[in-house]
C-alpha cells in the first residue's frame, strides 16, 4: 500500500472519518478492506463514495488508468468487505452496478467531485459502479 493511503488511513482512524489534504471538507470518506484475491490478505483503501439510501456507491475510476483498482478484483474475488465511515465499522456486500443504473451513479459522483467526468475521457475502458450493502444476517 503507498504511504498516502498508508496516510490517509491513519488520519481517518485519528479524526472520526475526517481526513485533510486533497479530501478536506469531504464528508463522503469511506474505508474498505478487502480480501486480496490473490494474496489473500486484509487490503485497506481509502475513497469517496455516493451515498444512496441505504447503500454507499463506490466509483472503480483508478484515476482514470486503464486498469480497475486492485480492490475492484478483490471485490470481484469475493464480495465480502468491512466498511468503515465515520467512527462505525460493519460488514458489508459489494454488487456490481450495470448500465442504465451505473451511468445515472457515475453522473451523481460526477456532481460531488468533478474531475471523475475527467477519468472517463482518460480511458477507453468502462469504469465499474460498486454498490455496497450493510451485510445484515
């Protein structure tokens, strides 16, 4: 993991799911970890989400790289996760969202955070929607 997720994490952890830098004043902060699909480990990253009722939609942009993040394909391997936001942390289940669905979510990350319109011009592939449910039973 890089020493600014490393670092990202960490200051989450520290202020109650509040982090500075590039995120300051973002309350839509969320952790996921995930099973490594091929190391089997606990990966932990840091990301925005959208919330959506009962749900959190999470945006596999990769900054607009034309690879799906490593915790897309660990989610792909297993949906299982721990999320955590703010100060609470439970399980939870990742579904992969499809079209017409995914595009009207991508738009509404779009409207919180603009350059996730950018990411979609930097890549031909098609960047993935993840819902993800409190896991209840």
């Amino acid at each position: 993991m890089s020493s600014f997720n490393e670092n990202v994490i960490e200051e989450f952890r520290a202020n109650g799911g509040k982090v500075g830098g590039p995120f300051e004043g973002r309350t839509n902060m969320v952790l996921i970890t995930t099973t490594g699909a091929k190391s089997g480990r606990a990966v932990t990253n840091p990301l925005v989400y959208v919330p959506d009722g009962d749900r959190i939609i999470l945006i596999a942009s990769n900054g607009g790289a034309d690879k799906n993040p490593a915790w897309f394909y660990n989610l792909r391997a297993d949906q299982r996760l721990t999320v955590e936001v703010g100060t609470e942390t439970y399980a939870a289940k990742a579904e992969f969202v499809t079209a017409p669905e995914s595009d009207e979510l991508y738009a509404r990350m779009v409207e919180l955070m603009p350059q996730f319109a950018d990411y979609r011009v930097k890549t031909t592939r098609d960047i993935p929607v993840v819902a993800v449910y409190r896991h209840t039973a």
